[in-house]
C-alpha cells in the first residue's frame, strides 16, 4: 500500500524522527513499520507560531516508489553538431547540458572569469570600488546566478522542468533538500562548487568552457548566423547560436540595434533595497524573539498598487547582504545575496515598482533601447552623487516616507558603506513617489517595517532586462536571423535562475529537434 499524507510539525520536532514517524502513523492511521520519504516541506507562520507542513509518501508492505528518473546519459561521441553558447550563466550552462543529452557539442564563451578567480574582482569591487566589466557580480562563470541568494523559486511552472533544473543541480552537489523544500536556496558560498561541477561534465563529455571571451559581434550571411568575433580579434565560424548574455549586457543590446535586427522595449521594475535588521522579520513572521533555532531567517513578500502600477519587494534576501552589482566603471546598482545558512544579521530585499515607456518618455527617441537608456541615466545620476566609489546612497525609511535627509543612517550589511542622501529626490521622481506611497500603504503588513529600524539604499535597476529580444514563437529562433537563439533573462524569456535554466533547456531542445528534422 502506497499514499501521501500531509502533517503538521512544530520546530522542536522537525529534526526528530521518531517524532515525524509518531505523526506519520496517526494521520495515515497505520502501524508501523512502513517507510516513508519527504516530498514537501514548507512553513507555515499563518498562526500565532510557526510550524514546518511536509507533504510525505509512506509505503507498508512494499518498496517506497523511486522518484522518476530525470537525466538521460550524456552523449560523448565525435562527430556531434557544434553549438555555440555564449553566456555561461544558468541559461547557458543548462542549455550547454541539455544539448549534450540532445547529442549536441556544447561549446561555451563567456566573457569573464571562472567561478574561482572571479572572486579576486568582487573583492576590488567590494573593497576597492573598481569594477571590472568584465567580471563582476553579473559577468563570468555562473553569471548572475553564481554569488547570489541561490533562491531557486519561480511561477513559471509552464515553461519546463523545474524538477529537471533541480536534479541536475542536485547530480552537480547541491543538497538535496532542495528536492523538497517548497522555497528552496543554496546560498553563494555554495554555488561556485556546483557550477564549477557542471563545468567539468561539460568538458569530460567532449564539450568546451572558454573564459575571456567577449563576443564583440554576430555575423550573418543571407539572413543565417555565420560568425563571431572576439574583442580579442579572433572570428569562429558558427552555424548555431545560444545568446545568453543575460540583462548587463548591454554592448549586445546595442549591436542588435545597430544590425537593424529586431527589438523590443520591455518593462521592467526600478526601485532601492531596502533592509532591516533580522530579528525585525523574524519577529513579525514567527511572532517569537529570537526566532526558534529550527527555523530559517524569514522572509516575506510584499505587493500594493499605486495608481494602477505595481509596487512591491523583489528578491528577499533573509539573513543576507547587499552587494554592489554594478557592471562598468560609473554606475551604481546594488542587489542582494546570502550565504546558506543565512546568518548575517540583515534582511534585505528589493523595492521596486514597475516602470514602462510612460516613465521612459523623454528617451523614446532611442526606439527599442528607451529602457536601457532610461536605467543607465538612472544608475549615472546615483552614482554621481557620491564620491566615485561604490559607496552606496541611504536613506532611513521613515525619511524617505517624508522627503527629508537622514541625520545618521542604521549599521549596513553593504561592504563599500552607505551615506545619508535624498533618495526622495535622487531615484527618478514618479519612482521616488510611488516606492513613498506604497510603503504608507504597507505600513501595517509587517509592524515596524515602514519605521527608521529600516533603511533604504540605491540604485536597485537590475531586476530584469530593458529590452526583449524576440524570437519565433514555434523554432525559437530570431526573426530575422536563423540559427539564432535568444535565450534567458537577456533575451527576456526569464526572471530568475530556474527560470533562466529552463529556457536554456528548451532551446537546446529546439536546436535538436531542428536538426533531425533538418538532416
Ligand atoms: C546579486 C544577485 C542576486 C540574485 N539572486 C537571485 C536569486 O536568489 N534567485 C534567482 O532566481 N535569481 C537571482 N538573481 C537573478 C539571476 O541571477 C538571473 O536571473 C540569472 O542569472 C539569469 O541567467 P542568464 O543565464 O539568463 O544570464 P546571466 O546569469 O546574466 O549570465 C549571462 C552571462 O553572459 C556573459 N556575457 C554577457 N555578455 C557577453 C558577451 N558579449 N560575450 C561573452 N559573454 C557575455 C556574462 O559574463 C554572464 O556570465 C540574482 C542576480 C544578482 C545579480
């Protein structure tokens, strides 16, 4: 006999599993023995103190059903069709694994560093405020993915496997809790370990990872893909195309508008990190202080509308730090990120609202690239404010709410440090409004959450691209260039790691499928 029950455990016995046994018995109404396997866990801190829900199949007198099976083998052969993929974040990397159980040869450029020496430059950046534009919090092995929160959560259930995405990071070191964990995370301390595991089953299975390698322009002969060339000078014939350089990457952006290839404007949302101290949260959420040592930091997620557009936080980051996300010398952007056990004495998330050609009205004349110009002027303007490092402008919140400067600012998770700046008047104003507006309408959702216990810092700009680059709905492909494929966050076919990691999936599908049908 084989079914799945739901129970209810609180934190002093989620770690015990006689207790999760005891529960199993009494709510499935069996005797032991019988085995059993978590499939969902997630919490619950709805009531007046939190409790873990675990979603568990038990089986009695036979064999627990084994999880479906996700990886087909990877091909090795010679022979193989080259595809080039260039981008080696998480669209890249699981586009560069899919095409090598599609039979494909993966061959992966990528204008940064691997995930090791990186951290050299996230170092200068954090420590020295010199951004390489190369390799930085966005650019090199991993991409955005690598040293950030590693929240491995999307709504995008249609787009592909999430469960796949999982296991293969699961098959690559990552714990397998995330298996079952309803909001599961890895955490930047763990990540470059997986990426770097990922790399060598590319490479031990006749694929390619080259490092420094920015791709500087795309050829294309009677409308098919014909080339690349490096910023080094070197050109590579191609015939296939990944493009998966993510939402920094602006010089692409441009190229594409400079080729008349077709583009496309997006929305996409602008705002400031906002950060409190933990116990704040925790307090809030778990309605206990200090939060029970069973349980995580917590998190939250918070939406309004102001006139009809969206306002609300993006990316929380429990028990994290703000870091310096900026991608070339004088701009400032920050974004979030934890280590796994999210330990840091902050909570940070982004508080943005949605932006669109309304708010990019003065740059229409730039076509398809208004949003990009819009949040470059953005990033210039905070970044002049300051000194030229990466100092990054604060503001308490109930200041902010108020259109004052900030007397002295809250201790930081932010390694470069903050200062106390108008960021009422420093963030585009229909912005400064509506982040105002909305946190008085959220005043009451987390007691103390609006009050100077927190902070705002900016320029949060980096939340998704400015700009889609479209593809044909049914072959993936560009529409004007064939052999192409837009992919990831860059192109705008994703929001996020899972989501990034999916679409790199389905177009190395595509390209297979392609093939076959081709040859
Ligand atoms: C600090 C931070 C924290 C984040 N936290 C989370 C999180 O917790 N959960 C989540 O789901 N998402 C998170 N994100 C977002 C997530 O990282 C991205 O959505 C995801 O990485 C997008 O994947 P991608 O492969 O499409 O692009 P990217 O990850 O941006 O990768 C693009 C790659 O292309 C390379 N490249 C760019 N231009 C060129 C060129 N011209 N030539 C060669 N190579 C080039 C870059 O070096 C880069 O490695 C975070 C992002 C940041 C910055």
């Amino acid at each position: 006999m084989y079914k799945e029950v739901e129970v209810k455990l609180s934190p002093d016995h989620i770690n015990d599993p006689a207790s999760l046994e005891r529960v199993i018995a009494k709510t499935a109404k069996l005797q032991r023995p019988f085995s059993h396997r978590v499939l969902r866990k997630s919490i619950d801190a709805r009531g007046r103190t939190a409790v873990y829900r675990l979603r568990v199949g038990v089986a009695k007198d036979e064999e627990l059903p084994k999880p479906p099976p996700y990886r087909k083998s990877y091909s090795t052969g010679k022979g193989r069709p080259e595809v080039y993929i260039v981008g080696a974040g998480p669209a890249g990397y699981f586009a560069a694994l899919e095409c090598l159980e599609q039979g494909l040869r993966p061959i992966v450029l990528d204008r940064g560093k691997d995930v090791r020496a990186r951290r050299r430059d996230l170092k200068a950046i954090q420590q020295d405020g010199v951004v390489n534009p190369h390799s930085n919090y966005c650019f090199g092995e991993g991409g955005a993915g690598t040293y950030s929160d590693g929240k491995l959560y999307t709504r995008a259930h249609k787009r592909g496997s999430i469960r796949k995405v999982l296991h293969v990071l699961v098959e690559h070191g990552a714990q397998e809790d995330i298996l079952q964990d309803a909001h599961p995370h890895i955490g930047s301390n763990k990540l470059p370990h997986i990426i770097a595991a990922m790399r060598s089953t590319i490479e031990a299975c006749g694929g390619e990872v080259r490092f420094d390698q920015h791709v500087t322009d795309i050829s294309a002969e009677k409308g098919r893909v014909a080339g690349l060339t490096l910023a080094n000078g070197e050109t590579l014939e191609v015939q296939y195309l990944i493009l998966a350089t993510g939402h920094s990457a602006r010089d692409i952006y441009e190229l594409f508008s400079r080729k008349q290839w077709t583009l496309e404007a997006k929305p996409f949302a602008l705002g400031v990190r906002i950060e409190h101290p933990q116990v704040l949260i925790d307090h809030q959420q778990y309605g206990s202080n200090p939060r029970h040592e069973n349980l995580p930091a917590a998190s939250y997620s918070l939406a309004t509308q102001v006139e009809d557009t969206g306002v609300f936080s993006f990316c929380m980051c429990p028990g994290g730090l703000i870091v310096p996300a900026s991608t070339a010398p004088g701009e400032l952007v920050v974004n979030g990120m934890s280590l796994s056990r999210r330990d840091s004495p902050y909570a940070n998330s982004g508080f943005v609202t949605e932006v669109d050609e309304e708010d990019w009205a003065e740059f229409a004349g730039q076509g398809a690239l208004a949003g990009l110009a819009y949040q470059k002027a953005a990033e210039k303007k905070i970044f002049e404010a300051g000194d030229g490092s990466q100092k990054a402008p604060a503001q308490l919140i109930e200041d902010f709410i108020a259109g004052r400067l900030s007397s002295k600012l809250n201790p930081t998770s932010y390694i470069p440090g903050v200062y106390s700046a108008p960021m009422h008047e420093l963030l585009p104003a229909p912005v400064a409004a509506r982040l105002r507006q909305g946190l008085k309408q959220l005043t009451k959702k987390i007691k103390g959450y609006t009050s100077n216990a927190g902070q705002v810092v900016g320029i949060e700009s980096r939340t998704s691209s400015p700009v889609r680059i479209p593809r044909d709905k049914e072959s993936l492909q560009h529409q004007d260039v064939a052999g192409l494929y837009p992919c990831g966050e860059g192109a705008g076919f994703a929001g996020g790691i899972l989501s990034a990691a999916m679409d790199g999936q389905k177009v190395a599908m595509k390209i297979a499928e392609f093939i076959k049908v081709d040859s």
